[in-house]
C-alpha cells in the first residue's frame, strides 16, 4: 500500500503533465498549421513593403537569414487591345517565386476548371483578371500593349492568394513578369507603385530579420506579418489562439485536479512521518526540505516521462487527424515541452504546496493518536494556490495576462456552474431509492465531492465536443436547410447608372424580372450628434471597425417588405429632408439612437440627416441589405453604382458569360461558392477545436482515474470487508459497474443536456433559426458518458477487486 | 460433525531472505457450539491460524473443513461463500465500513448471504447491543467502544455457526473491553455457536472451553 500511494502520485503526475504536452504540442502544431495557412493570405510568412525600391542590403539581409524572397511591385496602368479599346489595370509585377505561401490559381478558359500553379507569368506573358476579358474582349493567346511591351495574355486568374480588399472597388488584375518591368518602361521616377519584397522561412529567422529591420529604423519600411498584416486574418488568428488556448487550458484545470488529488493523498501519508521525525526532535523547516526534496525528484521524473509520453502521444493522433487537414502539419516547438515540466512544478507548487506544508506542519501528538483527524489546509488557500497557478500557466499559454485572467475568470464560471449541477446531480441521486442500486448509490452519497469533481471534470470535455458536433452537423445544416430553395445565388455588383436598365433587361430575358437594382454609395461615417468617430471608443473592435471603415449606403423612397421597422417610421413618399434607417444591431454596436444626427463624409461632400426609424433585417435571405439607408433627397445626388442579387439556374455559366460580356464592369459574385468556402471554413475551425477538446476528454478521464484512485484505500479496505464477511468478485465487480455506471449516466445526461441548451439558444437566439432537439446526439452523449466512465473506473478499480479478506487481518488497508 | 476440522496446516511464505514457514503442521478441531482461545507470542502465527481456519487465506498444505466444506478445495469466492451468513467476524479495528451507517453495517452481512427482513434484523441486533438511538451514526461519529459493540451485532445478526475473533479488547480500555467481552459471550451462549478466539489477554482466554497455545507457527 505504500509503495502504491506514492506510485499513485508519481503516476497522476506524468499522466497530468502528458494531459497537458500532448494538448500542448497538438495545440501547437495546429496552431502552426493554421498560421501557415493564414499565411497563404499574405501569400508570405511577412511582406517587407516600401514606395521605393526595396534595397539590396535589405535584401541580403534576409537571405543571409535563411529566408525565401521574392518581389511583387503593385501600380496602376492603363492597357490596350488590339482594337485600341484601353482599360485601367491593376498591375501586378511578380518574382518566379511567387506566391511563397499558398498557390495562384488559373484557368485557360474564361470561368473554366482551375489549377494551382507556384511561380508568377514568364517574360512577355501576361495572366488576367476574367473583368479585364470581357472589358477588352481578349482570349488567351491575344496581345495587349503594356507600356512599351507587347505582352500575350494565356490565363485567366482564378483565385490570388494575397489578394485581399475589396472587390467593389479593385480595377482588374493584370499579373505579368517583374523580369520585363525595367524594359515596360512603366515605372519611371515619381510613378506611383508599391513595392514588397514577400519573406518566408522559420519563425526563429524571420524574428532575427524583424529585430534587424527594426533597428535599422528606416521609416519607409514596413513590416508586415500574418498576425499585423490584416486586421481580418490577425483577428481570425487570434480567434484561433483563444479557442485552442481555452481547450488546453481546460486540460491543464483537469491535470491541475489530478495532481492536486494524488499530493493530497501523499501529503497525508506523509502527515504521520513528519509527526514522527518532530517527535525525535526534527523541525518543521527540515521535515519541509525533506518532503519538498523527495516531491520535486518525484516531479522530475514525471515531468520527463510526461512530456516524453505526451510528445509520443501527439504524433499518433496527429495522424489520426491528418486527412482533416489539406496540408501536412509541421513539426511541433518544443516549447510545449517547457509548458509540461513547468506545469509539473506548478502543479506541484500551486495544487500541493498547502498540503504539503500542512503535513511537515502536522501535530506531534499524531504519534500517539493516529485517530486525530488528517490536518487539512485551509480550503481557500487551496484554491487560492492553484488559481494563482492556473493564472501563470495560462499566462505562459496565451502570453497575454488580460487573456489569462479572462480564461482564469471563465474557467472558474464554466467549471464552477458544472460543479454545482454535478453537486445537485449527486444529492438528488444519494436520496434515490432503488434497491438494486443501492450499494452504487452508497458509493455516490459516501463520495458526493469526489464523485462531482469525476462527473464535472468528464463532462467539460464531453459537452464541448457536443457542443462542437451539434454546431459541425445540426447547426450548419439547419442554417442551409432553411435558405429557401429560390434564395439568390448570384449577386451582380459595380452595375453603372447607364447600364441599369440593359441590365434588367438581359435579365427579364432570363425570367427574373422585377428585381430590384439598389444603388450603392459610398460613403464614411464621420460623426454622431457631436461625438466624432473615434472618439469616447466602442465596447467591441468589431463595432470601432464597422464605424470607422467606409461602407455602402442606399437610398429609395418606400419600405422593403423583406425589412421590418421596429422602432420610428418610415418616411412619407413626399419627404424632403434628409432622414436615414439604421439597421438595428449595427446601430446597437455603434451607437446610433433614434432621433440621432448622423454625419456623412461622401466623395468631397459631407451629408447629414436624422435618424427616422431602426430596421430588422433577414440576412440570412441573401437579398441585398445595407446597414443604414437614405431617402432619395439625401443620397441621389452622389456617385453611385448599383448592385443586386438573382437566383438563375445557371449550371452552363452562360448567364455570367453573358453579363460580363455585355457589362464588362460588372462583377458577377456566386454565392454558392462563397457559400460552400464559409462552411467550410467554420467547420475545419470546429474540427480544429473538437480534436483539442477531445484531449481535454482524456484529461478528465485521468482526473476520474486520479480520483478514483485517490479513493483506492477506502475501495480497498471495503472490498476485503465484504470478501470477508461473505462477498463474492462478481457482487464487488457488480457493486463498481453499477457505481460507474450512475456516475456515467449522470455526467453524460448533464454535458448533453447543458449542450442541447447551449445548441438551442445558439440556433434561436443568436441565430433566428427553428432549433430541432437531436435526440440521437443527446442518447449518443450519455452513452459516451457511461461508457468512458465505467470503463475508465473499471480499469482503476481492478486491483481492489482482486482484493484479499487477508488484510483485514493484517490490518494492511 | 466437527465445526471445524483442520490437519497438518502448513503456510509458507517466500520472502528476500528465503522460504518462511509461518504455519507447520497444525491439527485442531472444534466441536459444534465449542470456544477456543488460541494465545501465544506475537508472530507465533495466532492471525494467520485464524485465517486459514476461516477461509480467508489458503493454507500451503493440508486441510481444512469448515462447516462440513473442504475449504482447502475451494477458490476464494467458493470460500467466501461458506463464510456468507455462517461465519462472524469481531477484529480488534472494528473494520466497519466507514461510509455506512452502524445499522447499514449490521446489514452487510445479511444482504451478502441473501437473508430477507435485514433492516428490521439489523435494528433489532443493534439494540441488543444497546445501540437502538444510534443507527443512523457513521462509524466516525461512534466511541471505539461503540464500534466494536456495532462489530458484534454484526458478528451476530446472521445467527452464525463460527465466530472468529481477533483481538476484539486489543484497542479497547479495560472497562469497555470488559463490557464487550460480556456481550460477546453472553450473544455465543444465547447462539451455541463456536468461537475462535485470538488473544494475548489470558483472563478472557480463560473464558473459553479450551485453551491452544501457539509458538513459532506449532500448537504447543
């Protein structure tokens, strides 16, 4: 027994800190996987931009760094077919390397099948954006003149890595060679151009570049990398960060438990040595160093073979998930090998060290009366310790003390709530009578906090991955099952007022007729009342974005009926002032009240109006909506394009064949394809988190080992009573499966009925969809929650069941 | 028939230092409703005799029946079995399950063997031990004295042929011990059943019909 108490602490360690490497290196190389595809959107690891040319000590400096590079010079230029019709362009000089991360897609044929291709167009060859087809009529094969060249246009461009922005605003692309640009006599001195010098390579390589850029403290140069280039990507990036920092960080919670539960199981044992070394006169001081000795070699030897079990763990289920990611995942840091011994001494800092003290501190006279009751630390020191402990890790996790108290703060609600459902669960189950559950329902009531700390720690992974399954298949399914079937799949933008009424034209020709073209205008909101935007700051990034960025507004005179006012009224037909309707959740996130001033800033001229009424949209009918709307007499007057959104059956392409040649401006968007692009997204994101969560499933199958090995002694005394007094294995075995079982039945029922509540308020509250309860995920749940239960309580109750009465006479339990 | 009848129990144990012989060659019987005291110094093997007698180890050689069963030829449960509802036990650490109730504990014994009406048994044998306003009490919340006053109902509730006990006055004052080892006989007598009983105190040996003694693992 006593070598097992010890083994049983060394063991809830190493399995502790390989809960936490294992979720750690994972996390890691998902998180790097993820990084480099975010890169693909830089088409870069980072992007040395400048409006001159990049030099070439700049230059040197990055190869002499181990980095990959490769020029992209952007500027604006006009090109002329052979008809003499011109086009403005937006050029794209590229190096051969290009893209260094991510591919170009291109096709031979106008909207044809595409192919990924690494390196830019050869010298005297040119590949174009389709718009730049149907403006000047060109076919593969044609020339074009471009400056001084003469240039061959051989594919389309179906798909620009980095190509970003907005698509309602960019004249269209034309890539060619940055081999011919001295030649084009396109760039003179003062021309208009950005040059970049794309970087990719190791992170350690790029960092020593970034450190030698920023001393050399040329203001021209900027730096951009994934997580500072874009707002969108760093902010999808962090998103990322903070879901897998949040699944690790429960896994640490977890192992933090396991750990605590084994210490205190030594800290105890050792409660009756200390008393006894003080009683042959040792002090306190030196009862301490002996006890922190012989737990930090133990910590030492766990934290090792932790981490090394956790590093062997990952590859095996790196592999398993290998198919859910396009591209291979990149070797882990080892910086999550730093994480698991640091987490085996913080956890034996910050979940034992109260216990520990509290046990060297233990009273002499525990050598005469060991029926003393165990000295125990105060609980909210306890708490207290780990809590600051688990805040040091997560800090470490996250780097970012903000996000680590805001990660300690959920934990401790999200871990909390369960706690006292499981609490509840257990008081509810100890008062049940039902004869043939009787002993499993003993072993609840006799054990209601180690039994709600089991249920909990099961359940948190579990409902996550509930949680993420119903998101992946009911949540996405109910979205697109309740698109209606006519719903618009093509939305035609950058209409211009003259071509309006051709438009409507070709398409009544294809049987939609009456559909309105809304115009667009665009314009920035400048001010609120008085308040300047900018100023007094939002409660979101989200809305300090949405107010400061220059969006589309529209104009018309009578209400839609697919938008519902909800708040003021619509203004009369015959109105002639300037009035606007907001949108209500955006005017919620920026401010915007009823009765409001709002203050535009369109082209050179500035519009003001009030604010007559908040509107309800239906986003998700893919009808074109607008944040804010004007009335005619405010908005009319100013540059406008229009836009608007079909549903045509168009399996062939022929419709935008037909809009981009007849309007070559006009840029043809399919929503099915943008369609199928965002669930695809969201649900490799899910799969993503899912996979981190599903280590924090072992982590709480480990606290419940941890926990019911914890409880081992006392198994182990009552199973040698019962063969004693007349019990056979099977009624001992029967006796556990049932008490697995229950807990099981209780941890599953609760993580999938928290989840089918969450699932429900995410589809009807925050959605506006019809919520189904799926009854096969809610069984599916229990059954998972029994089954992980019984089993893993089964293993580590195996050796109580080969018990013998003997030790009741040894007095051994 | 004999209660108990066992010849040439041997138990050998292996340890670091070689084969140990616990046990050499013990014969001993006891007659239905007989008491024996088996005394001796510690480590004579007095516990070990106990328990091969009582099925709850098995012997290395030789043979032991109990209660018209051949234990030696049966596996732990088979042994276990035997002991359910005819066998007591008093331990001198009480061994009371200590998340039951003292009435829960009374009723182990009788839910194990299959005995109908265990609650109004166990509550019945419990306040023959003076115990009726405390049934509901953990072991925990009980005096040492009480403890072994729940052992022996328990002990008793089945109505056993055997009773084996090891120590029961070993963590007890004098006066308690006393009070338990009343109750203890007066509840064999009132039974008729047999007794084995563990003890270095030779005034309650003295109680008993017959006296072994032990000495390096051999009856003297």
């Amino acid at each position: 027994m006593r070598v097992s108490e010890y083994l049983i602490l060394t063991l809830a360690l190493v399995l502790a800190v390989a809960a936490v490497t294992s979720v750690g290196f994972f996390a890691n190389r998902v998180e790097r996987a993820m990084q480099a595809q975010a890169a693909t959107l830089l088409a870069a690891d980072a992007i040395v931009s400048s409006p001159q040319q990049i030099t070439a000590e700049v230059r040197d400096t990055a190869l002499q760094n181990s980095l990959s590079i490769t020029d992209v010079i952007e500027f604006p230029s006009v090109v002329l077919n052979d008809d003499g019709d011109t086009a403005l362009v937006s050029v794209k000089a590229v190096g051969d390397a290009y893209p260094l991360r991510g591919e170009l897609r291109l096709s031979r044929q106008l909207y044809g099948v595409d192919r990924g291709v690494i390196g830019g167009p050869p010298a005297g060859e040119v590949w174009i954006d389709p718009r730049l087809a149907g403006v000047l009529s060109v076919t593969p094969g044609d020339e074009l003149a471009l400056g001084d060249l003469q240039v061959v246009v051989n594919e389309f461009i179906a798909f620009e890595p980095d190509r970003g922005g907005d698509v309602f605003q960019m004249a269209p692309r034309l890539m060619m060679s940055a081999s011919d640009l001295p030649v084009s006599g396109l760039l003179g001195e003062g021309s208009r151009a950005r040059y970049k010098m794309l970087i990719a390579g190791e992170s350690r390589d790029l960092d020593n570049f970034a450190g030698w850029l920023d001393q050399l403290g040329d203001a021209s140069l900027q730096l951009q990398n994934v997580e500072q280039g874009r707002p969108r990507v760093q902010s999808a990036l962090l998103n990322v960060r903070r879901f897998l920092g949040l699944a690790a960080a429960v896994a640490v919670l977890l192992s933090g438990a396991a750990v605590a539960l084994a210490a205190r199981q030594i800290a105890e044992r050792d409660m009756d040595t200390s008393a006894l070394l003080r009683a042959f006169g040792a002090s306190s001081q030196s009862v301490i160093r002996i006890v922190l000795i012989r737990l930090a070699a133990i910590a030492l030897v766990a934290s090792l073979v932790g981490s090394a079990v956790g590093f062997l763990a990952q590859f095996g289920l790196s592999a398993l998930l290998a198919q859910w990611f396009a591209a291979e995942l990149p070797a882990p840091s080892m910086l999550p090998l730093v994480g698991g011994i640091s987490c085996a001494l913080l956890a034996l800092g910050g979940f034992c060290l109260p216990a520990i003290a509290k046990s060297a501190d233990a009273p002499v006279v525990r050598v005469l009366r060991r029926d003393l009751p165990v000295a125990r630390p105060s609980t909210w020191l306890v708490i207290g310790s780990a809590l600051m402990a688990m805040l040091v890790l997560l800090t470490w996790l996250t780097r970012d003390i903000k996000l680590g108290l805001a990660l300690v703060a959920g934990l401790i609600t999200v871990v909390g709530v369960l706690w006292l459902v499981s609490r509840a669960l257990v008081a509810l189950a100890g008062r049940a009578q039902a004869p043939r559950l009787r002993r499993a329902l003993e072993g609840i009531r006799r054990r209601p906090n180690s039994v709600s700390l089991q249920i909990s720690a099961f359940s948190v992974g579990l409902l996550a991955l509930l949680l993420l399954a119903i998101v992946r298949t009911d949540v996405l399914n109910t979205w697109q099952r309740q698109i209606p079937d006519n719903a618009p799949n093509y939305f035609l933008v950058n209409i211009q007022p003259e071509e309006v009424e051709q438009v409507q034209s070709l398409l009544a020709q294809r049987g939609v007729e009456g559909e309105s073209l809304h115009p667009m205008v665009r314009g920035r909101l400048e001010a609120i009342n008085d308040r300047r935007i900018g100023e007094g700051g939002y409660s979101d990034e989200r809305a300090r974005r949405m107010s400061e960025r220059d969006f589309n507004l529209s104009y018309h005179l009578l209400p839609r009926d697919d938008n519902t006012v909800v708040d003021g009224q619509w203004w009369p037909a015959d109105t002639t002032e300037n009035q606007f309707s907001v949108e209500q959740d955006f005017a919620e996130e920026v401010g915007i009240n009823l009765g409001d001033e709002l203050h535009f800033r369109i082209a050179d001229k500035q519009v003001s109006g009030t604010v007559s009424n908040l509107r309800e949209v239906q986003w998700e009918s893919f009808a074109v909506n607008f944040f804010v709307v004007g009335t005619p007499v405010a908005l009319s007057g100013h540059p406008a394009s229009f836009v608007t959104s079909v549903f045509i059956d168009d399996p062939d392409g022929v419709f935008v064949r037909d809009v981009v040649s007849q309007f070559p401006g006009v840029t043809v968007l399919d929503v099915g394809t943008m369609l199928e692009r965002i669930t695809g997204i969201l649900d490799r994101a899910a799969l993503a988190v899912q996979y981190v969560f599903g280590f924090t499933l072992v982590a709480g199958i480990l606290v419940l080992i941890a926990a019911v090995l914890a409880s081992r002694r006392e198994r182990f005394q009552e199973a040698a009573i019962l063969r004693t007094l007349g019990a056979s294995r099977r009624y001992l075995a029967g006796s556990v499966s049932r008490e697995f079982i229950l807990i099981g039945t209780l941890a599953g029922l609760m993580a999938s009925s928290i989840a089918a509540v969450l699932a429900w308020v995410i589809v009807e509250r925050v959605m506006s969809l019809q919520y189904e309860f799926n009854l096969t995920l809610w069984i599916g749940g229990i059954l998972v929650g029994i089954a992980g239960i019984w089993s893993a309580g089964t293993v580590a109750t195996l050796p109580v069941l080969r018990q013998s009465p003997m030790a009741v006479i040894r007095n051994q339990v | 028939m004999n209660t108990i009848q066992a010849s040439g129990l041997t138990k050998r144990v292996v340890t670091a230092e070689g084969e140990l012989v616990i046990l050499d060659e013990v014969d001993i019987a006891l007659s239905a409703g007989e008491a024996v005291a088996v005394v001796g110094p510690s480590g004579s093997g007095k516990s070990t005799l106990l328990a091969l007698l009582a099925g709850l180890d098995s012997a290395s050689d030789g043979q032991i029946e109990l209660l018209g069963s051949q234990l030696h030829a049966l596996d732990e449960d088979g042994r276990a079995a035997v002991r359910a509802g005819q066998v007591g036990f008093v331990f001198q650490s009480f061994q009371l399950l200590p998340g039951l109730t003292a009435l829960e504990n009374v009723m182990l014994p009788l839910e194990l063997a299959g005995i109908g009406q265990a609650r109004d048994r166990a509550a019945e044998q419990l306040a023959s031990v003076g115990l009726a306003s405390r049934q509901k009490h953990l072991p925990s919340q009980l005096s040492g004295g009480e403890q072994q006053r729940v052992a022996v109902a328990r002990a008793f509730v089945t109505n056993p042929k055997v009773l084996f006990a090891d120590e029961p006055t070993g963590n007890l004052d004098q006066n308690t011990g006393d009070t338990i080892v009343e109750l203890m006989f007066g509840m064999r007598a009132s039974l008729g059943c047999a007794l084995v009983l563990v003890t270095h105190d030779q005034r309650l040996a003295a109680r008993c019909d017959r006296v072994v003694t032990m000495a390096e693992g051999r009856l003297l």
